[in-house]
C-alpha cells in the first residue's frame, strides 16, 4: 500500500499495522478488539500489509524513513513505539498544488522541491508514477488534507497510471468525477471514495440518534453538531469546510426528513489544548405524543486519527480483493464514505457487503 | 379499553386519544408527527379507542368520571385541555393488595374501600371482574406503579375471567408467569408484556450507542446509566427498583457481550424540580485502534408518560387486531417490552412484525 | 439615550424598558428579578428611560419608529408585546464605513443612503452631531456588530461633538484609543468601554470556575471555552473575531496564572437553528492532590441579547449620573467590560463600586 | 494524628503525606500545585505531620501496618507507591457500634474483636484512650463512613479523655452536639466538624455557580445536584443519606434564597464501574432579563478521597496550631464543613481566617 500524505492518520495507520502484525498484535486483532472487526478479509490479514511509498510536501518528512517522518513536527498522534519504525520507505516529495493557505504556513514547512514550476510538473507526474509502478503498489491511499482538491487528482491520476487503486479518503471529488472514474475503468482499476467516514465520529452518532427518534415516529425540530479539535486538519478545516459540510450534510440528509432543521459545523474551532483528541457536541431537539419535547446533548471524544485508521484497514484489503477479483471502476462500500456514488446503506447492509466480498476472494 | 391506575400514564393515553381524535389531531396523527407511527393499524384507528372502564386506589380519583381523574393530584402530566374532559367512565375502586409503602404516604391516598380484609378479596375479584366484563372492554391496560407485585396479578387474572386482553407495562412478571400465560391461552386471549419499553427513552438510546460501539468493533470498557424524576413512579422506584433494574439490565445485555461493565440505576433521584420531566444520564468509554480511547456523555430530557403513551397506543389497536384473528396467548411484540418471552428484536424486524399484523387484519 | 444600531441588543433593551415602566412591570423590577439588580441607580428608575435617537444601515429599519424597526429582519429577538411600540423616535441612517463582509450580503440590506462617498461623510458627521445634539441625547450607546472599527470610532466623536456620554459596547478600541478618550476629557464627558460582558455569559462563568480551581489550589492542566449562536451578529463574529478573542482572552488571563494552557473561540458556529440563543461549552481539566484529575464540562444555554439589555441598563443611568456629578473621561466600570483601562475587578469590589456611584448621587 | 477509619481518605492522606515528605515532592507542594494551598501552615510543614495510630473495624485491616492497611480491600484508592508503606504504626481495632447495613455485609469484613458486648464497652473505651494517650495523638480526624453515629461520639469523647483535638468529616452531629463540644472547652482541646467540604466537589461548584447567578440579579427557577460514586462510602451514602442530605441542603441554602427549588441527592447511585472517581451533575435553570432562561448544564468528575485530603491537610495543621495557641472549643473554620456552627464565610474571608492562624502562631 501506497501512502499520500504522511499526517496523523498514517502514523495511527502505520504504527496500527506494525503492532497488529506483531504476535501479541495478532492476538488482541483476533479476539475482536481494539476496532478490528475483520482480522482476516479478502484472504489478507493485517500482517500482509506492507507500506511501499509514501508522499508529503513537508521539509521534516520528505528523505526519511516513513517509520520516522509519522513522528516528525506537526504530527500529533501518541507514539506506540518507544523506537521509530523501520519500514524501509523513504518519504518523496509531493507537489503543493494547492498551495498552503495563510494559517497553515506557520504549521508546515513546504520543502523548495514541494513547489515544482507549471512546466516542470509534467515531469513530477512521471516521477510519481514511476514510484508507484516501481515499488508495485497494489493499493494507494489519499490522506491529504481537506481543501486538495488539485493534488487529489493529480494522484488519482498517477495511481491510475502507475497501476494502483485509489482510496480517496477526503471530500474532493474523484469517485464523483465522471473524468477520472472514466479513467479507472478504462484501466480496470478499481476507485474507492469520497470522503472517509470515521470508524466512530459525529456524523455516525448523529445518523444513528436521529434515525432512531424517526423510526419511532417523533419528529425532528432542530439538532445541531459541532466538532473541535487540535491537530493540523482541523486549523485547515475550519478555512476550507466547504467541501466538508457539503459531504457531511449528505451524510445525515440522507435519513432526515428535514435536513434544513440541522446545521453542522465541521470545524468549530482549532483548540491547540486538544492534539490529535477530536470532541463532537450534538444537540437534538424533537416532539413526541402530544407534542411533548424530547431533548438529546451528548459529548463525543474520539482519538481523531484513530477513527480513520480502523476504516482504511479494511478498505485497504478490500480493494486489494477487488484487483483479485478483476474487479473495475467504483467499488459500491456507500457505507464507509460520506460521499459515495450510490444511496448509503445502513450497517446490516454493509456488514452484508464486505462478507461478499470475503466469500468471494476466499471461495 | 379498560385502565388499571389511573396516574400519569393514563392522564397522557386518554388526553391524546381526545386530542388525536379531534379532526385537527387526526390531520397531525396521519402527517406521521408527534409519535405516532401508525395513524390506522389493524384496521383501527385512534378515534376507534373508547375508555370503557378504569380503576384505581386513590380516594380522589375513586367516583370521579376518568376524564376529571387524570387531573388529580399527584398526577404532574401536563393540562393539554382546559375543561375537564367527559369520557362518561367512572374510576372504580381497586385493591390496594402491595400495601403503600411508607415513603408514598404522603403522596397517595388510599381510599378505604381499597383496603379489603383477606375475606373480602374474592367478592371484590368478582366485583372487578364484573365492571370488566358488563363494559365489553376488550383489552385491559396495566399502568399500576412499578413493584405492584400481587396487584398485577390480581387484574391479569380478572381480564382473562372477564374476556379482556392484557398488556402488561411493569416489571411484574406476567407473561414470564407460566401460570398466568396458561390462563390466557386457556380463555382464548392476547398476552402482552412485560414490562413496557419506552416510546424514546435512555434504554433504547443506551442500547442503540453500546450496539453502533460494538458494530464497528470497538470494546466497551465501562458504561452507566442513571435516570432522574420527579413524579409519583420514581419515588416509588427508588425503593423498589430491583425487578426494574433486573429488567433494565436484560434490555440491554441482549446486545452487549461484556454486561458486566455496566451499571444501570433506574432512579437515581426523586427530584420534585422535575415533574413529569425524566432525565437520562449515560456515560460510555470504549475503545479502539491501538487502544485509544472513545468516549460519550450524553443527556436525555423526556416527557416520561408521553412516552410510555405512544406505544400502547400501538399495543391496544394490535391486542385488538389479535383478539379479531382470534390469536392467544402470548404475543410476540419482544420489540416493545424489556422483558418480553423470546429474544429481542432490532427495529426493523420489529416493524416487519408489526406490518404483519397490519395487513392480516386488514385482509 | 441614543443608540447606534438597532440589532438583537436594542430590541431587547427598547422592549425592557418599556416592560420594565408599565406598573406590573416595575413591581417585577422591585422584587429584584428578571436580572435587574437596581431597580433604582444613581436616582433615576428603568422608567425614567427614553429613546431620543437611534442610527442604523439597514433599509428595512432606517424611516421606521424605533419600536416598529426593533422587530424587522434580520432581528431575532423574541417579540415580548403583540404590537409594535411607539417610541416617536425615528430610525436615523447610519454610514456603513467598514463595508459589509461577503458573508453578511444575504443577511443585511444596507440602505443607498448609507453608501456615502467620501467627499459626503464630513456633512454626514454634521448630520449625525445635530440629530443627537438637537434630540438632546445625554447618552448614546454603541451596539454596532464586532468589526465595526471606523462606524464606532465615528460615532464616539459624533457624541463627544454632540454632547453625550458613549458606552461602547463592541471591541473597538474607544477608551482603549488615546485620542477619542481625549476628547472626551476635553468635552466634559464620561466615555465608558471596552466590550461590554454579558450579564450571564461564557466568561463570566469561565472566569469564576477557573478562580474557583486556583483559589482551592488545583492545577489547571488545559481548558476550553466555544460559543455557538444563530443570530447575524455570531455569523460576523465567525469571520472577524480576532478583537473578540483578544478581548475574551484578556477577560480570562487576569485570573489566570496559565492563559497559554486556555482556548477560547468566540465563535464556533453560525447555526441558524439557533436564532437569538446562545450555547457555550466550557471544559476544564485540573489536577489535585497527589494529581488526581478534576474534569468539569459545562453547557451553558442564554438569550443573547437579553445579557447585554440587563448590563446597559445600569451603565446608562451610571452615565448619566457621571454627567450629574460632572465626570469625564474614562469611568472606571472595569467589571463590566471585558477589555477595560484598568484591571478587572471581582464581583464585591464591582458592586462597592456601583453602591458608590449610587449613593454620590443620591446624596 | 490519629485515624479512625482507615478508608480511602485515609488512603489518600498517607500516601500524599509521604510523597510530600519527599525532596522532590516538597518541590512540589512548594510550587503550589496539586491541591496544596499551604506548604507552611501555622509553622508546620507536611512533613511535621506523623502517624500515631489508627483505627478499623476491617479484620483485614486490623493488626496491619497503616502503610499496608491503606492498600487492603475494599479500597479503591490508587496506590502511588509500588511498595507498601512502613508507618511503624499498627491499625488498632475498633468497635463497630453503629452495626454494618446488609447491603454493606459483602464488602465489609467485620472482625470478631470489634463486636465487643455492652458489658465490654467500657473497657473498650479506656483502651481507644489509652492508644490516644501513649501515642501522643495530638489530633484524630474522624474518617469513618456516613452514619457512624455511635461511633462518631465513642471516638470525639475518646480523643477528649485521651488529649487529642478533634476533627469531624462526617455529617453526625460532633460540633453540634452540645455536650461534646462542652466537653471539648472543658479539656481545653480543639473540636473541628462537622462534615468536611470537599477540597473541590459538587457542592462547591454548585453553590458558586447559583451565587454568581444571584449576583449577576437573575432569578433561580430550579437547580438539582445529583452524586454518583463506586467507592464503599457511596453505597453506604444511598441507603444512609439522610444525614448528608441535610447538611448538604444547608451548605447550599445559605446562599439561596429559595432553597426549595433546589434538589439535592448526595448518592444517586452506586456503580461499580466508577471506582473511587465521583461524578457530579449540576443543572440550573435561571430567568434574566424580560423573562429570558438562562440554563445551565455541568458534569464534575474527581477523584473522591484525594479531594478528602486536601483539605484535611490544613486542618490537621490548624488543629496543632490551635493546640500550640491554647484554643479550645469550636474552632470557628466554617468555610471547611459542610454544616459548621457559625455562617459560611466566602472564599476571602475563609483565606483571611487561615491566615490569621499562620501568622498568630507564627509570631
């Protein structure tokens, strides 16, 4: 697997994939703890996965080991292991398509290779290709931050030519752009996307409290959701929440009645004092038998790189089995993504979905 | 339908049955607001349901049409209509048979007809009998106060003499009593119970957060539950609140693997402040990948009756469709009670059951 | 008393001193509820309050009595009398100086006549140093929106020039800028400011429970504080609320000994649900003895603009009583302000000083 | 000082001693964190304070080292120590005179020796005497759980006989009680009660917060305050509340002018789950200007016995200083209990007090 972005949630992946595959790792996987619902799927379990080139646009990662640049500034997730990791992946330099806005320029340090000339960038994409295709990546992840939307498809597009699937964990469209899907198709690849949902985050609390008070027939008169947090993503969410509070707003609209009686705020603010921890509040007024009002406040918090972590271990194998299986273009897993092409499903269905695609590979 | 106790509960079914009744609130029932999910179930629809007789231990409610009764003290369930209502029953006396316990002395007034010698309690099971019969009641409500043990009992065994069905809506085993369960299959009659659940309230929230935890694989490490009120039921529950606890606590290790790790309070406190105002507090902490830490404190504000209202409105019209398909005994309705006979249901499937019923009567 | 703008806090105001003068309504007043702490202060009662003359951009205010504009869009306060109010005071055009943000161009329809070129803004200022010259103003009260730097320093020397006292009630540097404050030593009069805190608000809260840790001798290890509102002022405060959390800051750091260790956003979230209501979240995490942990979380759920009517109160008639008493320059009301000349004083010392004041001009 | 009780405060204050007693914890305490107003207080240091004996009816406490019996079962405390202490004191029996309550037969080991017959009261006494006398006992503080009537006045008359000061944490009635506190002045001995206040717990926070409300003029519509622990203390607080709920009430109602829209339950409940962590939910609902709800909602989490500790800390040491002083009788520290003699002072004029005995004796 192929990496785009070496922030917080690589490291939790990382550091989760290294300390699953050790022995007492595999244990605690197996006994179905710690997030891990699959410890085998399509045929994989968490040891097969090996990290085969990672990208970043940072100073501080860029020529280093991928098991040291997770711990380098302004990285936030805990540290696992006392020593860095050893995987043998050297970080290489990604181009800052995007730019860095304003109130990110004093958290990261764009290294001068980061900021290739518009004539040079033809050149930067082969090099990207040639490292996905080299280093045989089966399977290449976008962790960028929100807001990239140039340098999402400037990927999309390498793995598509360098031979690897794609998951799109970020609200910028891919799987909802009909050019690349068109692409990933036509080299029978296959596209996950967009927008990962958290393995346990607001949005899911959310869905689940206000479907409940529907199917027992009270009416929604106004909720709210606002989430805050600490590390890099949520300075720059709270400037490029756009896209976000689109996808999240489909998100919930998808089982609400009245979406317009629910506003989201992505970002309610970047407070330094909470890292990598991510608080959600939810706040959820409806109206029962006689009109009698029924009120919901609840706090979530959730180690926010963690929650990505938990869904791209699975997504990472299953698109994995999907190349296996020859299968092409976008790959319907509506459940793990706020902004998938198809309806979302709920989690029976889901959870029907990925033993599919088990069976499948396994048969 | 018939009413044993005439308190909160009751105050909230008869005032929205009026309610609902009335053109504007038939318009508000079929527009599916307000808790109600089945404008017309079984072939009946609220307007259908008639108060045919009622029964009750207090000297102020005794003798009183049950539309004046809903009213008196200490019920707390809010005046939706200013006049007293005319529903043309008269409150019966019932048998004080649990005692009243101390610590309601200063709440409940028993009346002395309520507190028959031992000899005359058969006289007065047939007097009861009688009024259950002569009013051609088909279904026979039990909204007595939690731990009113021998009371249920008491009614239970007069609705199976006097051709009633029963629903159960406390803790006090009858469905789980073999003998009364016979009884009903023996007289041809509906059975259900025990123990209603509410419409929306901190039981099917807990159940719903610890079954979305354990879904997406995360472990629950500990959890509580602590309700708060303010009306007649939970000082009574305070002091008896094990067969409620027992009950509650069955609620939820249906779906929980570690019950263990959580702990259940159903009052925590009579708080007079409250009213009929019930307050939930849950806390749950699990966690996931690479053990980090998730963690939700949540707090649920309710009308307690209203809640308890808008599911018996279901009961009664499927107790109804059920005597019209001529079914006994027990009925499988495990969706709507916290100790039903057989496992519980999920939403979905409990919605499935009750559509089936729908369309059979409705053949 | 004059007002420069006529937003959710003058509608408040207008309608709490109308309330506040009717007979029933000074005996509410009397009885030392409803938040107001002296029905009397520096001799003059809530009824002896009239509004002389008011400003503001919107076109659906300006042309309109005072008590008819208090209730025209965007305005969400609550509507506390059936009709409109006749105040006889119309609503003057304000200069929209420091443009209307992008943000608010749905939200606010500035009227042409506030679009002054700079060559008009001369007579402009004549204009506005006559109407509250000639309405005979003693005090004008600034309840622009935050961010209104030029309006607010425009309107503090129209009152300097025109004779009154000004309560500046925004973040705006007014007795904070050495110059305006000059000038209202030189005119003879009281100029009262910066930033008006709320009666009943985040800070006030913040600041007490953070002193309570610190005088009982715990540690505070990390804390936040994020306020949510719905009404146009917390959609402006999203994007310009650098001098709002500069100011909130302050408020806090003067009783802390860790202010780097505190987060505050002034707001979080522009959630439309909300209308004039206000949400704060605070968490406060310390540590005591042998370093155990202490986790306070706290919601707190306010009238927006019902906090600032029932702290203007008293500082008019303190104005007023400071032109009785021949103050001028700056009056020292530190409690009031959350970025006041001098240090903040706590709540005895604050109330000494009003006692003060009240009894100066009694005598 | 002695100990009569060697619970989980007991716990808390001998660890907290011993590692304040440290160089690197007298650091520590010197820099004014981790809960510890005064490294020096009435010329006494921390680590002046010694154990002298101590006191249980456990039988798998008696006959222990101090340092031991701290970490036996049923004691939640967390142990900051790897090894057990060494005290050099032996835990002494006690006689269980108050009973223990059944719900507390399963945690509670009474020892053979500690039911001593009527008959052998006597000399039971003259023996607590004895061990107070010999040891030197300057000061027994009175740890035992809520309740303890009898034994509360069995050990306050022991410490009289035996020349030991005082202090009373629990709500039985020492201080007011007028023949102990005649016997006290008589023996020219201290006495300190009843009813330690927290260091930093509900009542605190609630009675700040709903004084800040009074202040700021907002009227107080209803308030509740519920308590929830897993420690022995909280199961015994459920079923004996009585006592504490009064004295809670009262350390409220001094500040509140309508004490009965206020609801306080001392132990909603005793779960497991939480260990010697207790948690504490607030609720206020005030009304300000023109009517307008203002609402309050708090959760408070500690660590219950530590917040014990550090306030006892203090009165051990004034205790001393009162000895060294000559006082005798009630020592008027009513900031520190719950239910003093004289009128709660504030937080100012408490420090004041402690002040004036720093310097007196310091003199």
């Amino acid at each position: 697997v192929g990496i785009v972005g070496v922030g917080n949630n690589t490291s939790a992946l990382v550091q989760g994939v290294y300390r699953y595959s050790q022995p007492e790792g595999i244990n605690i996987a197996t006994e179905r703890q710690e997030g891990i619902l699959f410890p085998k799927l399509c045929n994989y379990e968490i040891k097969d996965i090996t990290f085969s080139v990672a990208f970043d646009v940072d100073s501080r990662k860029i020529g280093r080991d991928l098991g040291t640049a997770i711990y380098s500034e302004p990285n936030k997730y805990p540290r696992i292991f006392e020593e860095d990791l050893k995987t043998g992946t050297i970080v290489q330099p990604a181009p800052a398509l995007d730019g860095v806005p304003e109130f990110l320029e004093d958290i990261v340090e764009v290294d001068q290779v980061s900021k290739p000339s518009s004539e040079e960038l033809d050149s930067y994409f082969d090099f990207c290709v040639e490292k996905i295709h080299l280093s045989k990546t089966d399977v290449l992840v976008n962790f960028l931050p929100s807001g990239s939307h140039k340098a999402t498809q400037f990927f999309a597009r390498a793995a598509a030519k360098g031979h690897a699937a794609f998951i799109n964990c970020i609200p910028s469209p891919v799987v909802n752009s009909p050019e690349i899907l068109e692409l990933f198709e036509k080299e029978n690849l296959p596209l996950l996307g967009d927008d990962l949902e958290s393995q346990f985050g607001s949005s899911l609390i959310h869905r689940t409290l206000l479907q409940t008070l529907e199917t027992r027939g009270l009416e929604i008169m106004r909720s709210y959701q606002v989430n805050l947090g600490g590390n890099a993503d949520f300075k720059n969410l709270q400037f490029r929440s756009d896209a976000k509070q689109q996808s999240k707003k489909k998100a919930i609209s998808t089982i609400s009645s009245t979406p317009d009686r629910i506003n989201i705020v992505p970002s309610g603010g970047f407070l330094p004092v909470l890292g990598d921890n991510k608080i959600g509040y939810l706040m959820i007024e409806g109206r029962g038998w006689l009109g009698m009002p029924v009120n919901i406040d609840l706090k979530l918090s959730v180690q926010d790189s963690s929650n990505a972590a938990g869904v791209v271990i699975d997504l990472i194998r299953i698109a994995k089995g999907a190349i296996d299986q020859g299968l092409s273009g976008y790959v319907s897993l509506s459940y793990y993504f706020k902004n998938p092409l198809d309806r979302k499903l709920d989690t029976d269905e889901a959870i029907e979905v990925i033993r599919s695609f088990n069976s499948d590979t396994s048969a």
